[in-house]
C-alpha cells in the first residue's frame, strides 16, 4: 500500500469538514440579535458621553437602586453585628465553665461578685 493513495483519502476527508459555513470573527452578521442595530452610539471620546459642562441628567431607577442596594448592606451590616454567637467554641467554654462550676473547682461568678 503506497501513501499516495492514504493521502487523498484524508486530504478529501478533510475537505469535506470544512465546508462547513462558520464565520468565527466575521465582521459581518446574519443575525439581527448581535447587530447593535439603530441603539447603538458610537464612541465620542468624552467621559461618560458628556461634554464638558453639561449636566447628567439621571434615570428613573437609579435613586430606588442606590436606596435599595445601600440599605439592604445597612440592614445586613445591623443583623450581622446583632445575631446570636451559635459558635462551638463559644458553648464549649460555656459548658466547661459550668462543669468545673458544679465540680467546686472553679468558683461562680454570681457569688464572687456578691461578696
């Protein structure tokens, strides 16, 4: 068997994968869905898209957003610094304070503090 042969075989089968119609970084697009389509602005190379002097003018949603978001991590900050200690650590200590208290090795705090 030659290679000759071995080689047009693969060199057809080859061929034959890359009919495949695929535009990986094609500039242009069949699809309407990733056009920008007539939303979109073109780059104008000041900050934001303002000019300077002129004013931002802000949406409707964004107060309720900064309120929200802003709030929410204050409620959150408020409930994370309030919340029950439900460490192990913290009930082992408990639990070895409270035995050594019944055993008489360790005296109560409760009458230390009365006498």
């Amino acid at each position: 068997m030659s290679a000759r042969p071995l080689s047009s075989c693969l060199r057809a089968r080859c061929s034959a994968l890359r009919a495949q119609n695929v535009q990986g970084f094609s500039t242009r697009s069949n699809l309407r869905a990733a056009d920008h389509g007539d939303h979109y602005d073109p780059p104008t190379g000041y900050l934001f898209g303002l000019k300077p002097g002129q004013k931002y003018q802000k949406e409707g949603w964004e107060n309720i957003w900064y309120y929200g978001f802003i709030g929410s991590l204050l409620v959150t900050g408020v409930a994370y610094v309030f919340k029950p200690d439900t460490s192990i650590q913290t009930w082992a200590l408990e639990e070895a304070r409270r035995r050594l208290e019944v055993e008489g090795i360790l005296e109560d705090p409760d009458k230390a503090q009365r006498k």
